[in-house]
C-alpha cells in the first residue's frame, strides 16, 4: 500500500485518490508517462486490478472521449471501467491492470521474433482502426502505452491524449508529447489527425 501524503501530486489529485481510498487500496504509482499520473490498485469489493490514470483536460470542450472509449469492444483496446471529471482540470479513466506490463518494458528484456513483432502490429492496428471507428485519434502511440493482457494480447491504453475529432473537422489539434513519436504536421501545423496515429504506429 502506498502513502498518498508522500506522492509527489498536486493538492487536488490527493484529495481526488483520498476520495478512492475506501473503495481501492492503491498499491503502486508509475514511474512513467509525461501527461498526468498513473496509479495501480486493487478494488477491494471485487478483488480486481486497475489501473487509474490521472489527466488534464480544458473544460472549454465536451469531454467526449470517455463516453465513446467506453463503448469501445476490442481485444485490443483497454476496457474503460469508469471515467470522471475531477474538478476543472483534471480527469481520470480506470481501466484493467496488465501484469505483463507494457511494450516498451517488453523489448527491453527480449528479442521479439519477426512472426510475435508482426502478431503484435497486427493487433494494434485492430485497435487502432476501433478508436478511428468511435472518431478518436490517440495522439500518443507508442511502445509505452501498448499494453500485454494476461492471455498475451496487444491492448492501446493510456487514454490521456486521446481527443473525439468534430464531424466536420478531420484533425484535431496535435499533441506535445512524444516528440520522438509525433507526425510531421504536427510539428509545422499543430494538427493531428487519423493518419497521424498511423505514422506513430510505423514509427
């Protein structure tokens, strides 16, 4: 169990976690990811593992994405659990916890076959084409945010970059995460759109 008074967060997201705390003991904080905070825990009523992911938000926009990734069904896509707005600049998604950890951790402590490489960009893909299907880009594809599932599955998750493109619009703005990952235009245009997705999965 962790302390929540020694975590390194602002007031607000405290308070929020403190909130949490008699229906999830948290047991781990990530050590990763620039857009928010994760937390790990167990729901104690249901003896299940989650992950719990802490973001910004602007509340000048409609704050659709949690609604559409939850109607999401994919083998590929993490499960939205539950989704709330915590106050006018923060957010948060829990989603299943995946013990086997994510890609970026997974090629560190292996050398993948090209027949597993293949297998597992094949499964992103399927994932990929179920958000662009909700109109959801992700904005931040990478081997940190690919997820391994218990039965040994590709799943995209970490959903604090996510945005819902307009129907009348094709892109969105672009994200300023992952400069490594991000699409030329959105470096030179500041937009971001399906292809850019895409590109961050080639990459």
């Amino acid at each position: 169990m962790i302390d929540l008074a020694s975590l390194d967060v602002e007031d607000g997201l405290r308070d929020a976690l403190r909130s949490l705390e008699g229906e999830i003991e948290f047991t781990g904080f990530s050590d990763k990811g620039a857009n928010g905070y994760v937390v790990f825990g167990t729901r104690t009523l249901l003896d299940r593992r989650v992950a719990i992911k802490f973001y910004p938000w602007a509340d000048d926009r409609a704050h659709k994405e949690p609604k559409r990734l939850a109607e999401i069904t994919s083998d590929h896509i993490l499960e939205v659990a539950t989704a709330r707005v915590i106050d006018d600049d923060w957010a948060m998604i829990e989603t299943p916890y995946c013990p086997r950890g994510d890609f970026e951790r997974l090629v560190e402590r292996t050398t993948l076959s090209l027949h597993t490489a293949i297998l597992h960009t094949a499964e992103v893909l399927t994932g990929m084409s179920a958000l662009h299907g909700a109109s959801l880009v992700h904005r931040d594809l990478k081997p940190a945010n690919v997820f391994l599932d218990d039965d040994g599955r590709a799943r995209i998750g970490d959903f604090g970059s996510v945005r819902a493109i307009p129907s009348d619009q094709d892109d969105v703005s672009g994200s300023g995460h992952s400069a490594l990952y991000r699409p030329p235009e959105s470096f030179e245009l500041g937009r971001y759109g399906r292809a850019g997705d895409l590109y961050q999965c080639g990459i």
